[in-house]
C-alpha cells in the first residue's frame, strides 16, 4: 500500500465534506493510504502570484515541508488548494530570492527548496493507480451518464506551475469518465472561470460565468457535470440560471466503486 | 629564420576605435624574425593590398601576418596579394583582431593587450607554415534538388535549361507541393494550378530532367563537385514504368475511406489513388496501411483491372546511388499542428478550419467542388471570422518566434474571394498588424477593405465556443473601439503559423549544413549569400530557409539554380590543401580516425615496412583521400599516437600558438 | 507619473512589460472583461507609461478572477494577470485602502458558500 501526504484544506473540512470523505474511502479502495499531518493551516485560498509577497505564501510551504519531511509526496482533491500549492511549490523551486526569503522567514530545520512532488487527487489516479486499474475495481459502471468535465480555471494554469495536463485540450477528466464508465462531454467552457470568489460582492459576474459555462454543458448534451472545486460547485449551482446537476468527481468515484449508494440511478 | 612582415589594419574606426593599432604594430615588430611591422587604414583596399606585396618584395619576406577582420572576410584577399608578389599563399596567417577583439571590448588598453597577444600568436605560426600546392578535383556534371514544389520545379528548370543534367527528389506521389493544394494566388488572383501544371508537365518532359517521386534522400557522401547520394524509392506497388494513369484501379478500388491528405482530409480517397488530377508522374500508388491486399492479403481488385500489369504487391524499397556535383535543398514548409491552441477550438469543432483547408474547400476540385460550405453540415456559411497570427510572433515557449509572413497576404486574398463569390456573406479578419510589403501587396489590401468591405478589426480572438445551433461563438477584443465582442459565426478560419517540413532536420544532419533554432537552413550570408548554405555545394531554395511566398519563392528558387550552374559549368575545382595527413611510421593502426572522419576521407591499408634488423612486417596503416578530407581536424583529435595531422594546422602549430598566448 | 511606483509594480508583478506586442488577446480571453474600466492590455500598457496610481483608484482592480486564461494564452508570455495583481496590491497595502471589511462578511454569506470563497477575498481584499 502507498502512502501519500494528505492535505484536504479548510473547506473540506467544513462544507465539502463529502469531497473529503469519499476521496479517503476511495483511495482506500484501491490501495492507496491518505495520513494527513496534525497541523496544517489554511492555504489562503488563492495564490499570491505577487514575488514581494512572502507571508501569504508560507502555509503552503509549511504543509509541503511537512510532506517532505516524511519523504512522501503531497496529494490534493480541493482545487483551490491544488493550484495554491503546486504555484508556491513551483515558484520556490524556480526563483532562489523567494526561497531565501521563505527559509528565512521559517527557519526550518532543513532549508525548504521545492523538493516535495504534488499529485491532484485525479494525478494520483492516472499517475499512480492507472485509469486501466481503476475501470477493473468498478463495480457500478456509470453506463450511459453523459458527463461534463468541469476544469475550471484553478485546475490547468498557470500551465508552466501546475503541469498537469494540456490547458487547452486537457484530458485527464475525460479518461476518468471513461474509466469510471460514462461518457465524457466535451465543451468549450469546460476550461473557462466560474466566477469564483466575485460570488461574494457581485452575483451578477459570478451569474454570467457560471451559466456561459452550464449553458456550454447542456448545449453539447451533458447530463451532469463534475468537478473538483467547492467553489465551483457552489456558483455552479447557485449562480448559474441553466440548471444541470453538479457533482463532485469524488462523489461519482465512490459510487462507481461501490462505496457510495448511487444517486439519480 | 624567417623573414616575417606584420601588417595592421584600422579598419576605419571598426578596430582603431577601441585597439591601439600604433602599439600593436610597435610590439610586434620586436618579436622574433619580424623585419617589417606597419598599420595602415584600411588594408584590404587597393593600396593596402600594394603595402603588403611591396614589402613582400623589398623585405624578401617569408612570411606574412595580417592583424584585421576574420579571416572568413579577407584571408583570400591577402593570400592572393602575397600569391602575386611571389610568396606562396599559405605562407600568410590572419590575426583576427576585429570580429574577437575591437568588436567585443569596450576598454582600449585591455583590447590593445588582446590585439599584441593575438598577433604574437599568428607571428609564432608563421614561423611554421610550410608552402602548401592546392591541387583540383573534377566536378560531377549533374544537381540534385530536393524537394518538388514549385522551388524545386523551377530550380530543376533552369538547370536542366542551362545544359545540366538533373534530379529531383519528391518524398510524395506527385510533384507540385503545397503550390498545388492553392486555390488562388495572391496578388493577382489567378489560379495556382493553371500556373503550376504547365511547369510539372515541363519539368516530367524536359530530356534533363529525372524525377524520383515517392521516394527520400538516404544518405550524403562526398564533398563540392562530388557527392555520391543514395535514394530510397519507396515502394508503391506500381510498376511506374507500365502504369498509364487511366485511374481506373481507383474506380474499382473497393477501400474508399482513406482520409485525403491532398484534401486536407476533408474528404476521403481509395487505398490505391493518384494524388490529383494533373498529378505527376501519373501514376498509382497503393497505401499499404489501408490497402486490404498488403494488409490482410484479401482483395487483388487493382490488380485484375489494370490491362497493362502494373500492379506489383510484392515491390519492395528501392536504393539507387547516384553522383551529384551540386545539391539545392527545397524542402519547404507545412502549418503547424494547432492542438496548443485549442482555446479556437480547432479540434471540438469541423468548422473551425486552417487557412490551407480553406483553399480546398474553395477550390473545384476540392471536397465540394469549388462551392464553399460547412463541413459538419455542409450548408452555405453566412459569417466568417479569420484569425491571423495563429501560432505565429511567439514567444519561443507559446510558439513560433517568427512572422509567418503569408498571412496577411492569404488571409485578404481569401476574405476577398469570398466577398465576390458570396456577397451576402459577412466576413471578418482579427489582426495585429497587417504586414504588405511587397509589389501591389498593399494595394491588394485595400481593396479588401475598400472595395469589397471586409471588416478589418484590430484585436485578437481569445475563445471559440462551438454551439449545438451550428453557431460558433467568438469572443474576441476590438481594441480601437475599447470593446469585447461576440460574433456569431458560421466558419472560423485560422491562419496558422507555417515551420519547415520535418524532413529537414534529418537532411541537414545529412548534408552537414547548419540549420537555425526553428529548424531553418541557414544561408552562408544573410544579407550577401542568401541561396548558398555554409557547405559548399549546397544551395537553398524556397521557404526551407524562411517563410517566403510564391514571387520570392520562385526568385530564390532560379538563383539557386544560377548559383550551381556556375559551379557545374567548371570542369573542376580547387581543393582545400589544408587537409589531414597520417605518418604511417607512427600510425597503429587502431582505426580512431576513421570512425570520426565525417566525409569518410580515411581508408586502412595493408602496407610493407622493412623493420631495423632487415625483415619485413606488414602492417595496418591510415591513409587519407587528400580530395574528399574537408580539413576538419577531427582525426587529429582522435589519433592517440599523434600520427594524424593537419597541414597548415599542424599539431606544432597549433602548441606554437598556444605557447606564444600563455607566454 | 511616479517612476517608484512603476519600479515597484514591474518588481512585484516580475512582468518584462516590454514584451507585450498589443495583439488584445489578453482583453479577447478575459472573463471580467464587461466589468472592467481598465482591460488587461490597457494594465500592460499603462504599467509601461508609468500611468499606475489611474489604475489603483479604478475597481477594476477588484474584478479580475485570477483565472490565468490571459496569462496562459497569451502569445508572448506577457502574463498581465500578475500585473493586475501587482497593483491591487499596490492599491490595498496603502493603509485605510482595504477593499472590505470584515464586518461586512457575515451578510453575505448564506449556507452553502463555501470557506474558500471567503479566505480568498481576504487575499483580495485586504491586508
């Protein structure tokens, strides 16, 4: 069984439970071991692409020093934290007045240089399970599920930081529709903003995002939507005025797996 | 001793700005056997060239130095001025202190210091220089040209007009490259095949002229005048010599889906297919990864039709070796892949096309005949959006660095038919700049704009969401009017960035010529010797060496072809005599040189050698082909008894250099 | 213009503004455009100018999603979305300049918003 540093971040915690909850019992089904360190803090939510700015960027460093420190790499499911984290790891590695700036602010026992590799939850999939293992361990097969990739932005770019599959033909969703047994939708909007955080000053650009990207799902026939960002599926479904139900990938994981009793069979 | 004259140039100010010419020519005339040490202005003019073959004559000199440009410049300059003064040309030594010294340094006592240090080099060299003989070596009357677009088609021409046998290699069925794929040409709008067929019928009916279609350049040996070329002849499992081109296997071919390539793919073709109407040579080709008789040994259709027996299923690839005395690389380009830029959803949509597909979908014979429709639905498009610079003006992490140069051209050309044609239809081009130089390019331009209102909008697309409706939704900026626009369009076309053909990187390993990072060939000037590439012997012709359109193309193409008829109108030429030689008393045999030698210059022989007490032994010794070795010095760098050396670079040399630098 | 400021935007963003070749794709891509005074080529453009404290007092500074689509798809690596941010941070690290204040919060939350949304308009918003 492999054993990976797990990091589920503050929302996890809190409203998207279930995107915890049935990423942990997932994994455990196919042999991979979450240990989530005792004290990890928020990762601030958004990055700080800002080079003067080292504060905001020290929680992520903290969590992947601690993954380092015990020689594992770091998995993430929460989008937001996703793209926090593997930015901050990216940038350490490649820009030495930052990392000095960090270490000296830290004063860790060992200097901090970028050292930890950082999964998405669904990299862990492809990377380390294999798609190919994953459809053997389905025991619900999504059959005939029109499902919709939701990227977002947080998932895909920065490209050059997060580098976790082509930004603007990216497939790795789609290869785990297939593998879980449905039928992947490809859209245009699937790699667009939702919106994100303006939710909370401006529900009229929050609104214009979301629904642009619902109305690019059901156009092309999509029978939900997926996606691995709290953020996402809130705006999506609060903010949109087309209607589409929005799951997160977890959740359609679990089911396949067995693990979960199968919604809107 | 030698008797040494030392000769400083100021050119103008390029060296006397930041080298002190006056000391460097005072110290160096203390140095051993230099009687004569002079400056002067400008030392490859008429009278700096008498400077040095006066003194040549008062002095007795026996060697000469020349502090100036890069010997790439002048050194055959002065070696002819000391050749005409008596002294044997390989007695001068050129002391770049311009290029590596004045050039590059902004400090004049530290570059001064650099210029005495490099003069004392070359004066410790000359001391060693022998009197070298360059001998001749025959040329091969006859060219290769790689590549059969309308670049090699017409460099083959003017050859072949000239009196000289010559070949053309085309890795595709047909001649006729991307030329003949155009629809129209710009800035004249007259149709590209009514221009092009004429000189392919001319070229496969010119006496001179030898096409190998369907076949690639295997491999390069030789040197200038010389080269010895083997061809691969793919096999296409048509006898080409029976075949009549009456198409009728392609009829009765049973494998109709084969994706078209000649179309773009827009439609499809039969596993045996000639490429296009006034193909040539017109001939069949099977495609054995469709063709169900190579595939699965079913079939034989193709064959029980043809009345003249030319099907062969059982040809195989053919090598024939051929003697070149010139090459002209005509390689050109393709548009690149465009799955990087997928935010103009290229890939989620078929009417999303490239400029190229464009023109088959507008050309007769295309995939609808000339009448320009849709591809998902086939149905007339009333709104057309063009996005320029697709790929193109990069930085090198996103793209091409380059302007693509044609698509400004082609892009008003295609927004201008479509204007005539169709004029109901709107049509829109997002640009940056819009780029026309050129004879009645600008012109062409405006009358786009003027005459047939296309909607020229400065700015750029950055989203393409296809819709179910059939609509294309393009999210775009308009920067004059501070806007962000939606259009509702019918068909997107994208003019993609163009890159040299993939081959090319393969034949310049080949060819030993120098290509740039975007896998250019680069020219041996880029201002003065633009169609010669840095080897000698190799020509360029056509976008291989840039992007260029048709005009340019053609221009470049006849001076490729000047460029090797003057040299296969020589009987021969001279050789370098700066070439390796081996001292078969030193030599062991090992074979080092020989697995280096990149022109293959270096043979072992069994040869006799009597030993000291009076008997013979028979030993494995180097010898060297004084008229293939390029004096490249490899071998001497490999040899590990020191036998190999390197006339006018000798090993001594070469440490006297050293020595006098460290000094 | 002030010259520190523009030094201090062009250190803090790490953008070489000079690379911007004014093609507008930035502005074509971007999702807030409509909600913007200032496009994202226009913050490129009037970073190079010098023209920073206009774009400080502008809220456009607010409405930029941080969705990278401009920093990705631009074509020569310009990056303008660190620009933006650059000068919002500018903007809120003046003392009194926070774009929020946390009393406010509470009434815009409802119960499904998550935390994230939250944490991330604090890095926004305010220091």
């Amino acid at each position: 069984m492999e054993t990976f540093t797990y990091y589920p971040g503050c929302t996890l915690r809190t409203k998207a439970k279930d995107l915890d909850t049935y990423a942990r019992k997932s994994a455990e089904c196919l042999g991979i071991n979450l240990e989530e360190p005792a004290d990890w803090q928020c990762c601030g939510g958004a990055y700080t692409t800002a080079k003067d700015e080292i504060a905001t960027k020290l929680s992520a460093v903290r969590i992947l020093n601690s993954a380092k420190e015990n020689n594992r790499p770091l998995i993430t499911v929460c989008s937001a934290c996703h793209n926090v984290i593997k930015q901050t790891n990216y940038d350490i590695s490649n820009d030495e007045e930052m990392a000095a700036k960090v270490n000296n602010y830290l004063k860790l026992p060992e200097p901090y240089n970028g050292e930890t590799t950082v999964y998405h939850y669904l990299e862990m999939l492809r990377d380390v399970v294999g798609f190919d293992n994953l459809a053997q361990k389905v025991v619900n097969p999504l059959k005939g599920k029109k499902i919709a990739a939701y990227y977002g932005c947080l998932l895909l770019r920065p490209s050059k930081a997060l580098a976790m599959d082509d930004p603007e033909n990216p497939t790795i969703m789609e290869d785990f529709i297939k593998a879980i047994g449905g039928t992947p939708v490809i859209y245009a909007q699937r790699n667009e903003c939702c919106g994100g955080y303006i939710t909370l000053e401006d529900k009229a650009q929050a609104s214009k995002r979301s629904s642009a990207v619902v109305r690019s799902a059901k156009d092309q026939g999509a029978d939900m939507i997926i996606t691995a960002c709290p953020l996402c599926l809130y705006n999506l479904k609060k903010n949109s005025d087309a209607e589409l139900p929005v799951y997160y990938f977890t959740d359609l994981l679990a089911e396949a797996l067995g693990l979960k009793e199968v919604q809107n069979g | 001793m030698k008797r040494i004259g030392v000769f400083v140039c100021h050119c103008g100010t390029n060296i006397a700005a930041t080298v002190d010419v006056k000391a460097v020519a005072e110290a160096l005339g203390h140095e051993p056997g230099v009687v004569i040490s002079q400056d002067y202005q400008y030392m490859c003019s008429e009278s700096g060239q008498n400077l040095v073959k006066n003194a040549i004559k008062e002095h007795k000199l026996t060697g000469v130095v020349v502090c100036s440009c890069s010997p790439r410049m002048h050194e055959n300059t002065f070696r002819k001025a000391a050749a005409s003064a008596g002294l044997n040309p390989y007695l001068v030594e050129i002391a770049n202190i311009r290029e590596q010294c004045s050039w590059i340094h902004k400090d004049i006592a530290s570059a001064t210091e650099k210029a005495i240090i490099l003069g004392k080099a070359a004066v410790a060299k000359v001391h060693l220089n022998s009197p070298l003989t360059a001998g001749e070596s025959p040329v091969v009357k006859r060219a290769l040209v790689i590549g059969g677009g309308i670049a090699g088609i017409q460099t083959a021409l003017d050859i072949a007009e000239a009196g000289f046998d010559v070949d053309i290699v085309e890795k595709n069925p047909t001649i006729g490259g991307k030329m003949a794929q155009i629809d129209k040409t710009f800035p004249t709008l007259d149709c590209a095949a009514c221009i092009l067929t004429p000189k392919m019928v001319e070229a496969s009916q010119n006496e001179r002229i030898t096409i190998h279609s369907f076949s690639e350049v295997a491999d390069v040996k030789g040197f200038v005048g010389n080269f010895t070329v083997k061809i691969k002849k793919k096999a296409r499992f048509v006898d080409e010599t029976k075949c009549t081109g009456c198409g009728l296997c392609t009829e009765k071919c049973p494998m109709k889906k084969v994706p078209n390539e000649f179309n773009m793919g827009l439609d499809n073709r039969t596993a045996i297919y000639i490429p296009f109407a006034q193909a040539v040579p017109k001939v069949a080709t099977i495609d054995p990864n469709y063709c169900m008789m190579l595939q699965k040994g079913k079939c034989g259709i193709c064959s029980s039709v043809c009345s003249v027996g030319a099907i062969d299923y059982k040809q195989e690839d053919k090598i024939i070796e051929q003697q070149y005395g010139a090459i002209v690389v005509a390689t050109g380009f393709n548009p690149i892949n465009l799955d990087k830029y997928d935010e103009f959803a290229y890939n989620q949509c078929p009417d999303v096309v490239t400029s190229l597909e464009l023109e088959r979908l507008m050309n007769a014979a295309g995939p609808n005949g000339g009448t320009l429709l849709r591809p998902s639905d086939k149905t007339h498009p009333h709104k057309i959006v063009f996005v320029q610079c697709v790929g193109s003006r990069c930085d090198d992490s996103k793209g091409k660095p380059y302007c693509s140069k044609i698509c400004c051209m082609y892009t008003a050309k295609h927004a201008m038919l479509i204007r005539e044609k169709y004029p109901d239809t709107e049509v829109y081009v997002f640009y940056i700049d819009v780029r026309t130089p050129g004879k009645n390019f600008d012109e062409f331009y405006r009358r786009a704009v003027e005459q047939y209102n296309v909607h020229y909008i400065k700015g750029m697309v950055g989203k393409v969401t296809p819709r179910s409706d059939g609509k294309i939704d393009v999210q775009a900026s308009d920067l004059l009017a501070n806007e962000q626009l939606h259009i509702d369009a019918d068909m997107v076309v994208l003019a993609a960035a163009i890159e040299p053909d993939k081959t090319a990187r393969p034949l310049a390993t080949m060819l030993t010529t120098q290509m740039d990072t975007n896998d250019f060939f680069t020219e041996a000037h880029p201002k003065l010797r633009p169609v010669e590439s840095a080897t000698a012997g190799i020509f360029l012709s056509g976008a291989c060496q840039g992007p260029k359109d048709i005009p340019e193309t053609v221009a470049q193409a006849s001076a490729a072809a000047a460029k090797a008829i003057g040299l296969l109108v020589k009987n021969s030429i001279t050789c370098n005599p700066c070439v390796a030689h081996s001292d078969e008393l030193m030599c062991n045999g090992c074979s080092s040189c020989e697995k280096v030698c990149p022109y293959g210059a270096i043979t072992y022989v069994d040869k006799e050698f009597r030993m000291p007490d009076r008997t013979t032994a028979i030993r494995r010794v180097a010898s060297v082909n004084p008229a293939v070795c390029q004096g490249c010095g490899a071998c001497t760098v490999a040899c590990p008894s020191g036998a190999m050396d390197l006339n006018g670079f000798s090993n001594s040399q070469i440490m006297s250099e050293v020595d006098a630098i460290c000094k | 213009m002030d010259k520190n400021l523009k030094e201090q935007v062009l250190r803090s963003s790490g953008v070489n503004v000079l690379k911007c070749m004014r093609c507008g794709k930035c502005s074509g891509t971007c999702p807030s455009y409509d909600e913007m005074e200032y496009h994202p080529h226009q913050f490129v453009y009037m970073v190079e100018r010098g023209d920073i404290e206009t774009l400080m007092k502008s809220k456009s500074i607010y409405k930029c999603l941080t969705c990278f689509a401009c920093v990705d798809r631009c074509p020569r690596n310009v990056e303008p979305a660190k620009v933006v941010e650059a000068v919002r941070l500018a903007a809120v690290r003046q003392q009194g300049n926070n774009h929020m204040n946390p009393n406010q919060i509470p009434e815009m939350l409802d119960d499904d918003l998550p935390q994230q949304a939250i944490v991330t308009a604090f890095r926004k918003y305010i220091k």
